[in-house]
C-alpha cells in the first residue's frame, strides 16, 4: 500500500486577510490578517511538512527531490502545482500575472502563474474584477497610466460554486468577502496594478506598474469564457472543471460510497466541505493530501466536497 500524503499548510498574513481560515476550517492561524492557507505548496516561500509513515517531517519540496517515484518520475526541477484558500476579508490589489517566458526572463527563472478559482463562498452581490475593457494595448497604458480605473476594470458576478480560469495576463481581483480555493502553476509572482493607496506598516505597497502593462493581454477575454457555474453536478463522480496545459481540476460532491483508480502520477485532494474514510483513513474539512504514482484503488465513503487536481492534461500511468 503506497501512503496518504497528508500535508500540514503553511500560512500567509495579509493586509486584506481575515480570520475564517481559522472559524471555518478550524486551522491554527498566525492571527486575524491571515489571507491565505497554501494547503499543497513546496515553494521558498512556503513548503508544507509532510505527515506519513516513512516521511513524516519531511518537506514537499525535499520528498519530491528525493522521492520522484512518488510522483510518477515526471521529471522538472520543482514540485509544478501550488493550491491555496484564500480568504478575502477586504479586496485585493488589481493584479497580473505573467507567462512562464516573461517570468523566466524577468523573476529569475520563476514560473509564470496560471490559476483557477473555485468559490467556496461569497456574498450574495458578490463581483470579481476579471478582465478589462480596453481594446488594445495602447488603451491598455493610456487607462492605467491616468488612472481611469473605473473605464479600465471589467468586474463580473459570482455566485458559491462558481469555477473561474485565469490565464496569465488577465487582469482580476479577489473581492470583499470571498473564500476561494486556488489552483495554480507553483509560482509567488504577481504584479500588482493599483491597491487603492492602501497602506501596509504606513507604506504604499508596491506596485509593478511597467510590469504589468507589458504583460496584460487586450482585448480581454471575456467573462463568459472564464466563468463557469458548477453547482449541479452529479454526485459520486470525478466531474472534470479544467484541464489545461498546467493543470488538471476536478470536483467530486461525495454522498455515500464511490471508488476509483488513482493511476496519475499524483493526485492533489483538498477537502472543502465535510468528512469521509478514504481507504479507512479518516478525512475532514481542510485537509489537503496527495495520493502518489500507483496508489491503485480509491475508496470513499461519507458526505464530503473535494477539489481534486492533477498536473497538466496528464494521461494515467
């Protein structure tokens, strides 16, 4: 039997953050400004400890270097996912994030960031910044540059259980009250375009202005095509949401009893409502876990909602 790779996540204080982190998912955060939870992340600026038998103490990011069957020997020189909750108790600055080229060249060899969002809750008015609408690069510089923000942001309505992509050069916001679990590319990189003239420890926080301008895609895409409603789908399955060049995103509402092969080479599980045995192995709201390279059979029972994930558009092995 290969292990349940439990993950303990590694927290992130923001000027934006709150504390439902800690009311909603019972986790042990650092303080009332704690924004996101990075669940599954070996990243420098967050690398989650592992819990199993064999790896206890171990880090993600060491377990992936020195254990690559683990992870199917799919080769490359980091772990490539990152998954977090994000709990916006104010907004978020309106930002951008680069392709892997630009980010290459520009952030030391960093990977550029592609995410998705899956709204675990919001307010019943709830609108996400996502996209612009500029037509072209040059309204694109003139708009942010005199500041004509509300001519510039396209913002867009979401409900709980919404499902949003966001390639890199999209321009989006997290906005007041939204609990959001992310999927991305294991990247920290993020321009950000305007913060309001907040303060952080009585400074402006830093903006990346050139940088984002070069980066933003014009026109934008539009809403329709980053915004799918998932509330409804069948129970018991696998219910693909995306699968990109980076990812692969599932969601399964568990209600009773379902099994599956798990034959990719991992299997990113982060469980966002409710509990459930997998195998006998007690699992519950907030835990994140990776089933490695050959795991075999899966069994579930119980009532729970599960974000699943996947790198790339991977075939199983």
């Amino acid at each position: 039997m290969k292990p349940i790779l439990f993950l303990t996540p590694v927290f992130k204080e923001m000027v934006w953050g709150g504390d439902r982190l800690h009311a909603e998912f019972g986790y042990d955060i650092p303080g009332d400004d704690t924004g996101e939870c990075w669940g599954i992340c070996a990243h420098p600026n967050g690398d989650a400890v592992v819990t199993a038998e064999g790896f206890t103490g171990k880090t993600l990011s060491q377990l992936f270097r020195e254990r690559p069957e683990l992870f199917g020997n799919i080769g490359g020189d980091r772990f490539p996912l990152l998954i977090k909750i994000i709990d916006a108790k104010a907004d978020l600055s309106i930002q951008v994030h680069p392709n892997d080229a630009y980010a290459g060249s520009h952030e030391n060899g960093s990977l550029g960031k592609m995410e998705c969002w899956y709204v675990l809750d919001c307010p019943k008015d709830a609108k996400l910044v996502l996209g612009h609408k500029a037509k072209s690069q040059g309204e694109v510089r003139e708009m942010i540059e005199q500041g004509k923000w509300e001519d510039f942001l396209q913002y867009v309505p979401v409900k709980k259980g919404d499902f949003i992509q966001i390639d890199p050069g999209t321009v989006h916001a997290i906005t007041t009250g939204c609990l959001l679990l992310e999927t991305q590319q294991n990247s920290d990189v993020t321009y950000r375009v305007y913060d309001y003239g907040r303060l952080s420890n009585g400074k402006p926080r830093e903006l990346h202005v050139q940088k984002s301008i070069d980066v933003i895609l014009a026109p934008a895409k539009a809403p329709e095509d980053m915004v799918k409603h998932v509330q409804n789908l069948p129970k018991n399955t696998l219910n693909e949401l995306i699968s990109c060049q980076y990812y692969t995103v599932f969601k399964l509402d568990l209600e009773g009893e379902m099994t599956f092969e798990q034959s990719y080479p991992f299997f990113n599980i982060s469980v966002t409502e409710g509990e459930a045995a997998l195998n006998g192995t007690a699992i519950k709201k907030g835990d994140h876990l990776i089933l490695p390279a050959d795991f075999g059979n899966v069994k579930l029972e119980g009532k729970a909602e599960i974000i699943a994930s996947v790198a790339g558009q991977m075939k199983k092995i």
